[in-house]
C-alpha cells in the first residue's frame, strides 16, 4: 500500500499554512483581484473555497456552471496560494428540497426542516446522496489536474441527524448488521423492560418523541447509527476525490469534542484532520479547554500535524452576546494551535460578508476594510508564521494519555442516571485543568490505543467500558504504569446494560477497590475529605460507598454518612519494584486537591511538566525542541527557563527568565553554541 498525502503534502514547499475560508460568490469579480492582493500581502497560501456554493455551481438540476470556479481557482493559482477546494454539499440548493422533500431532515417529533438555513439534508436519503455524489464527480473531474487544488474538504462540519423513514429504514439495515436477529436485538435493548419487545424488524424506529424516557440502549445505537450515516456518506464522497487525485490529501472539519459524531472512528478515514474552534472570549477555563482540544486533534491525527481550519479574529456572531477578541488574542490562540501541533492556522474567514446570518462575524478583512488594526495584525500575523516554518512537521511528545470516548460519552448522558450532574467533558477537563497548568503535556487516545508508551493513563470517566479495553487498562498498571480512574467508570457494557456485583466491576481488581453505592451529594453543599495524613479538603457533587481491597485510602470523606470511608484509592498494581499503581477517586475533588491527586499520580509515573516554577495563567509546551510559552493571564509573567535560548518569534536571545506581558508568546529553541 502506498502512503496516503497528509498534512506534510501540504507544507512542503510551503511551511505553515495561513489563510481563511474564501466565498468569493458573495462579492463581485473586482473585490477578487483586491482579495488576491491583500492575501500575497498578508502571506495567505491556503483558502478553503466553495464550501456552500452548490446552488451557484449548479443552479438547476444537471445545469452547471463551474466558469466562476475556474477563474477563482486561476487567480488563487497565479498569486501562490493553494486551494482547499470544498464539496458543496453541506447546503443543497432549494430546489433538492422543494423537488424531493424527503431529502430534507426530520426531527425527533416528525417535523420536517427547511431550506432557507443550511443543512437541511438527510444523511440517509438516496435522492440526497445520488444528487450530492454527483456534483461531487463533477467538480472532481473538473479540478483534479489544476495546479491550486492542494487539499480537498468534504461537506462541513458533519453532525445532522434526520428521524425520517428513509432513515428509520437505513437504521434497521445497520442494526441488522450489527445483530444478526431480532432475539439478539430484543436482548441488547433489554426489551423485556416496559413490553418494548420486537415482533419485527418493520416495528423499529429512531428514538423519535415518546412519552417518557426513551430505552437507552436503543438511543445508544440510534447514535452510533447516526455517526456511522454520516460516515457512509462522507465516504462515499471521499471514493469520488480520491479516484481523481490519489496524491491530494482530504480532510473534513470537525468541532472538537462535538457529541453526535464519534471523531474516532472519522479520523482514520481522513488523510488530514482539521478542526474548527472559537473559544469563548469571556470563558476563563477557554485556553485550559482549547489545549484539549487541539491535543484530542493531535490524539486524532495519530500525532502527526493537523490542521486549525477555522477560528474567529474577533467576535463570533452565533453566541447570545459574543464578546470581541482583545488585540493579541488571535495571535496567541494561533500559536497556541500551533505549539500543539497544528501546521495550518486557518479563519473563518477571509472577507466578512455584508448579507446573510453571519454578517456579524468577525474575519480578517472586516467590513471597515484593510486600512484597520485588525487587518494589520492579520498581516503582522502571516508574516511571523513565515519565520516558524521550521517548525511544521514536528511532534508534540507527551508521556501521558487521556482517554476519551464517545459512546462512553453517549451512554452515560442519558435520561434516567444517577445525577445530571455529573458529565463526560466536564470530567476530562477537570483532569486535564491540573496537568496543564503544570505544562504536563497529553495525548487524548481512545480507549482501544496503544498505552504502553505512557508513564501515565487517566481516565476521567469511561461509564460504559468493553471487557477488551478494561483488559487492556488492567494490564497497563500491571505491567508498570500508572493509572487514574474517576468516578462512575466502569458501570456499564457497550449494550449499556449494567456490569452487576461491586464496582467498578471490570478495573475492581486493579484498582484495589469495591464500591457499593453510587451516591450524588446534595448542591451548594461541599463533601468534606481528608488526606490520609490529616489535611481536610472539599469535593462537591458526587460520592461513592467504596471499601478499600489492596488499596492504600489516600484520602477518605470526613462527615456524614460516608465519614472514614475512603474517597481516593491507590492500588500498587503489579507486583515488586518498578511496579505501577492504580488510583480511584470516588467523589469530584475541588480543582486544588485533583490538583494534588495528579501530581501524586505525576510523582508515581516520574512524569515532569515542560518548566518547573511556572507561573499561574503562563502554557508551557513543548514541540519539536521549541519551548513555547504563552501567556494567558492578565498580568505580566516571569519565567525561570534552564537554557539560553533564542525566540523565534522576535529572535531575542533569553537567558535565565523570560517576561511575557498579558498575550505574549515566545518560542524558545536552545541556542546554539
Ligand atoms: C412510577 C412507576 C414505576 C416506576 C417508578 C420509578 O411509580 O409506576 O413504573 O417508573 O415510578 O420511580
Ligand atoms: C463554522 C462553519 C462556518 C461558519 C463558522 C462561524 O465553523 O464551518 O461555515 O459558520 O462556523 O463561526
């Protein structure tokens, strides 16, 4: 098998990647030359172009216009910069609707949505997918051999979910994929439960509107269905591309940890993985969530480079009240991408439109146009990113992992739980919070990945866990690494039945513990704990009844009910020296004591952050042998660094300490002597 184009098809010969989508169908044909212009001016060499321009290509069924196409793609060719060229297929013309309505997607309580937005398609329906395949052919065939095209995308940003009867049909065929027989079915939904028992297959539906609580196990394979559907239809247009260009890359935006598509198994069928990611201006934790975001990216990419395919310069126009970015704040989030992996720091996008929802939005060109402080550091920006080009390429390497999975995710937000409260991403970041302010760097992995690489393993919460990966958890602290498990972990099977006897049933051994009672505490009342050595701490939300079996009780809860029953468990896993350990924690810790069990976890593993003594609100990460530091807080910081160094970005020297003012970066290489 020969090895597919990725990211490095994209920066050979060209370095980091800078630019924006493109949507040159809004504007007339003089504004082109000018974007042309200011784009060399800036140092753009990527544009994501025609990603809702179906109903400009085509504006009847079967009549076509790609002339437009061609000279935009021509002018972006003459000025040097590649094309992300998009399948227009993420927002079908009217006419799809109004002529085939059961193209449009149906909601839960049989509501049809319209045209006039966009996304208005059933993943599932044929007269979609012949339609969409079509004029995917179309403009394969089109552009294969033009010299702009660098990088295909597919659709944008993938997550509809359509409750039709095309859908309940495609539905039935995957579960009898899945099942084989309706006995096997009945028994995976627990159907003897409320006489939900199936006589035939034609009685299945989607999980559409009922009067109370859905089974769920059924709406965990509806899920799993709807990630697959969509899957099947991005891959069928992906078969299209690569039977043209087999050395163009092809790539689809995701949205970081986004719920209704199981990112795992998407990856492996991309050649790049991009994202698309706009924090929240005023979210204090927004550059703690956006590390794990772009390391779930790196984790996605297999560690290889990735791509940042959309961000915002400034405001969003999609929040209630969306608050402006303060000048600095792109740059930084830019480089924070970059100094976790990304080779490409691409915009949403290139000119901001006068017509349509998102008016509103910010883009490197705003509307007061290029004579702003904006644009000038849209350009200030393109050209530092020239000077980091040796940086492109490099790995992030990291000696812990975080396990994240989506249908654990999927299984343990349902109806009918022990508390709402407590929620898969809030757990992870909570994890993760503590080994970034450490500049601990992690990969996100799913649960199937290759451990043995890592010091140290945490899994925030993983409800629903297969006896495969328990097995594979179980024999990572055996053979000497370090594991945390948080709580409620371990409940369920993939059916999401429920794993009976004390828990976590199938980590219980090596994590030398035995619960009993899943225990939700009341709100706005902290759970008092104490470490074993005396010092008294809170936790909130969540407790467990767990005794300790071979575990040493870390910490154990000091009031109510659960007073001296141990709260954090570590377990000596394997046996002698050199050996791992096993940690549960049985409650949520407030941030300084998860802090402390990390830290214990990071002592066990011999696991470092990239600087000792960083301040608060300063990232430390390293990529390649560059040190970034990035200063996130709103005050100046100082940081001790170890070795001379040299800044790439401004090429100062640094020796001893560093000072970053409030959304300052520096990239550090050791200097040469
Ligand atoms: C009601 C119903 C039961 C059960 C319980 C759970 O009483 O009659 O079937 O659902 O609620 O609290
Ligand atoms: C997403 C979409 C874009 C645009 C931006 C606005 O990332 O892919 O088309 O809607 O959001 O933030």
């Amino acid at each position: 098998m020969t090895a597919r184009p990725g990211m490095h098809t994209l920066t050979a010969g060209r370095g980091l990647l800078f630019g924006g989508d493109y949507n040159p169908e809004q504007w007339p044909e003089e504004v082109w030359a000018q974007d042309a212009e200011l784009m060399r001016a800036a140092g753009v060499n990527l544009v994501t172009v025609g990603v809702f321009s179906w109903a400009r290509l085509e504006p009847e069924p079967d009549v076509r216009d790609f002339t437009w196409l061609d000279r935009v793609l021509d002018l972006m060719g003459e000025n040097g910069v590649a094309v992300d060229l998009a399948t227009p297929t993420a927002s079908p013309p009217p006419w799809l609707g109004h002529r085939w309505p059961q193209t449009l997607p149906v909601d839960e309580s049989g509501h049809r949505l319209w045209y006039g937005s966009r996304n208005q398609f059933c993943p599932s329906s044929p007269v979609y997918r012949e339609r969409a395949l079509s004029i995917v052919s179309a403009l394969a065939s089109r552009y294969a051999s033009h010299p702009a095209l660098a990088l295909w995308h597919v659709g944008n940003e993938y997550g509809q979910v359509c409750h039709c009867d095309e859908s309940a049909a495609a539905f039935r065929a995957w579960l009898r994929e899945r099942y084989g027989d309706l006995g096997t079915l009945n028994e995976a939904w627990g159907t003897t439960f409320w006489s939900q028992r199936y006589d035939d297959w034609a009685e299945i539906v989607p999980p559409r509107l009922a009067p109370y609580i859905v089974n769920p196990s059924q709406r965990l394979d509806w899920r799993r269905f709807c990630s697959d559907a969509l899957l099947e239809h991005y891959r069928a247009e992906r078969d299209i591309l690569r039977e043209h260009t087999p050395g163009t890359p092809v790539t689809t935006n995701f949205m970081g940890l986004f719920k209704p598509v199981d990112y795992w198994s998407w990856a492996a069928e991309e050649d790049v993985v991009s994202n698309d990611w706009y924090p929240e201006p005023g979210d204090p934790l927004a550059p703690a969530r956006t590390a794990l975001t772009h390391d779930l990216m790196r984790g996605l990419a297999g560690g290889r480079p990735w791509l940042l395919m959309e961000q915002a310069t400034s405001a969003v126009n999609w929040r209630p009240h969306n608050l402006p970015k303060p000048p600095g704040q792109f740059r930084l989030e830019s480089l924070q991408a970059l100094a976790r992996g990304a080779d490409g720091l691409c915009y949403f996008q290139w000119r901001a439109s006068r017509f349509g929802a998102e008016r509103f939005h910010a883009a490197m060109v705003p509307h007061a146009g290029q004579d702003t402080r904006l644009h000038a550091a849209v350009r200030a920006h393109g050209r530092e990113l020239r000077g980091l080009a040796s940086v492109a390429g490099t790995p992030v390497p990291a000696r812990v992992a975080m396990v994240f999975d989506w249908a654990s995710w999927w299984a343990l937000e349902e109806r009918g739980r022990p508390s709402d409260r407590l929620n898969a991403t809030d757990q992870l970041l909570s994890y993760y919070l503590p080994l970034w302010e450490r500049g601990v760097s992690v990969d996100v992995v799913p649960p199937s990945a290759d451990l043995s690489g890592y010091a140290l393993v945490v899994v925030p919460n993983l409800f629903l866990v297969g006896d495969r990966d328990a097995a594979a958890l179980t024999a990572y602290a055996r053979g000497g690494g370090v594991l945390v498990v948080g709580p409620f972990s371990g409940v369920v099977d993939e059916r999401s039945h429920v794993r009976t006897g004390r828990f976590p049933a199938p980590l219980r051994e090596v994590l030398g513990a035995s619960g009993e009672e899943w225990l939700p505490a009341p709100d706005d009342v902290p759970v008092r704990c104490r470490w074993a050595g005396g010092a008294a701490f809170t936790a909130h939300t969540w407790t467990e009844l767990v005794a300790a079996e071979g575990a040493e009780a870390v910490a154990e809860f000091a009031g109510g009910d659960l007073a001296g029953s141990p709260a954090v468990l570590r377990h000596p896993a394997g046996a002698g020296p050199g050996s791992g350990s096993a940690w549960y924690v049985a409650t949520m810790p407030e941030p300084a004591a998860l802090g402390e069990i990390i830290a214990r976890a990071l002592a066990d593993a011999g696991v470092a952050g990239a600087l000792p003594g960083l301040p608060p609100g300063v990232e430390a990460v390293r990529r390649g042998d560059v040190l970034f530091l990035l200063n996130h807080g709103a005050e100046s910081a100082v940081v001790p660094i170890t070795e001379q160094a040299e800044d790439l970005l401004t090429g100062a020297v640094a020796d001893g300490e560093v000072t970053l003012a409030p959304r300052d970066v520096v990239a550090l290489r050791p200097h040469a002597e």
